[in-house]
C-alpha cells in the first residue's frame, strides 16, 4: 500500500518456527514419534516468510523447535544469515504443565544447545509452546533462568482454556525474584476486558481494521509496543488437512489461512517492526 505511514513505536515481530503437525490443535491424534513420517511444510513456508520480512527490510526474533532445527539446521543458518534473531520454542513442543520440572528442563536444554551448536551463539530468549507459562507452570521461569535465559515471551494475560495468566500486565516487565524479562503477549482492552488481538488464529478471526484498529490504540493512546506473532504454517493454505481432529480444533488452525500472507503484508506495511533483543522505544 504505497504511501502509507507506519506507526512511529517500533514493535516486536516474533515468528514460532513448527511445522502443521506440531501444534497443540492436533496433538491427541499425531505423537512426536510420527512427525518424520509427515510431509515437511516447514522449510517452504519459513522461506516464504523470510522473502516477505525481506521485501519490507523488517528483522523479526524466531523461535525455532529443536526438533525442528535438528532436521533442518540449514534452515536456522538462513534465518540467522538473513539477520534476524534465533530464539528457543522448546525440542518438541509439548505444553509445560503437562511435564514434570525435570521433563522441561531435559526438553528446553536438548533445544537450547541444538540451536546454539548450529548458529554459534547464545540462545537467550524462550517462547513456551502454546503459551504454556500459566499459574500451575509458573516453575518453568526458575528452570529458565537456571538455564541461562534473559527473557521469556510465554505468558499471555488473558483466560483461555488452554493457557493464559489473566491479571498478568500487559506489557514488558521484570519477572518478580529473576534476572529475566518477560515479554507477554499482546493484549487490547476493549469495554474493559483484555481482547487477544496480536497475532496467530486471532490475527485470521479477526478482520483486519479490527486488528490494525486494536494495534494503532495501543501504540498511539498507550504509547506502548506490541508484541505480534505468527506461525509459518498460516501462510500455507495448501497444508494437508487433518480430518480426525476436532471441529474446534480445525476452525482454529484452518480458519481463514487463504487470508493470512495479505494481511501479515499490510500489517509490515503499516507498523515498524524489530526483533525483542533489539527493540528500543520512546
């Protein structure tokens, strides 16, 4: 959209590097042990995301699945190349509260230095799977920082039935008790209430005045950042389609995915954007 002024507050781009088969919609019908039997979407479509962030010169944090990386390492090399940061999103992507202390810690170390072998360089920020950080998990940041983390970008400060910290703030903030930042997820308040409007299947829900709408508020009347996420697999239309699972898991990975590519496009067009590590803001 030529001619269209991007808003002045730089805000955090953050992509989750997983494949289709990967997410928590679908994890009751494929297990971890029949991923490498899946056709592998993931390096086509994080390319494409590349070549878009390219077209706008935009650099973005990805946090890229260990089990992912493993596989792909040329993939995590081309996203570092390209510029942009490298983040950790576990080894395979299984909520925190559904594993032990121990579980977490074995699952975040095997990914940490996977993606650190393959990029030479210190993994420091994480980004649970499903935003998974939730009062019964809230251990998992003692286990981070036992790990070397700086910062988190797990918690989402909303109700939801599968995570979410509802009276967390809003924005950036110092984890109480850590020597880490934690990055929450984008949230507007509309009528009073925390409105989820900042990336992935609330992105495609939404249409997009609504969306950019949620966005210029709080950049303009709150004068804060965002935090916008997005996952390769959603500018992917064509992706096989999981039959067996549940309607409601279906509407949620499906919905409106024909969409996406446009609408992350426009969104580039019209706010500026940086990775979390490089961010400064007025």
């Amino acid at each position: 959209m030529p001619g269209t002024q991007r808003s002045s507050i730089k805000n955090y781009l953050t992509i989750d590097v997983e494949d289709y088969f990967q997410v928590a919609a679908f994890e009751d019908i494929i297990s971890p042990s029949a991923w490498d039997s899946m056709e592998q979407r993931v390096e086509r479509n994080t390319s494409r995301i590349l070549d878009i962030l390219g077209r706008y010169d935009i650099k973005a944090t990805f946090f890229v699945v260990g089990w992912t990386a493993e596989r792909f390492p040329e993939l995590v090399r081309k996203i570092k190349a390209a510029g942009h940061d490298i983040g950790c999103h576990s080894y395979l992507h299984r909520k925190i509260y559904d594993l032990t202390p121990d579980e977490f810690r074995q699952d975040t170390q095997r990914a940490k230095e996977i993606l650190e072998d393959i990029t030479g360089e210190e993994i420091i920020g994480y980004r649970a799977p499903s935003y998974s950080i939730t009062r019964k998990s809230l251990w998992a940041l003692d286990i981070l920082e036992e790990l070397g983390f700086k910062y988190d970008s797990s918690i989402f400060p909303i109700l939801h039935d599968n995570y979410g910290i509802p009276d967390a703030p809003r924005f950036e903030y110092r984890l109480p008790d850590h020597d880490m930042m934690e990055y929450p997820i984008s949230t507007a308040l509309f009528l009073g209430r925390k409105i989820p409007i900042a990336g992935g299947g609330y992105f495609r829900l939404f249409p997009y005045w609504f969306t950019r709408m949620a966005l210029k508020k709080i950049n303009k009347r709150e004068k804060k950042p965002f935090i916008f996420y997005l996952h390769p697999w959603e500018v992917d239309p064509a992706q096989p389609r999981m039959k067996h699972a549940r309607a409601l898991s279906r509407f949620r990975h499906y919905n409106n995915l024909d969409k996406t590519e446009k609408r992350f496009a426009r969104l580039l067009e019209e706010f500026e954007f940086g990775p979390i590590s490089t961010c400064t803001n007025q």
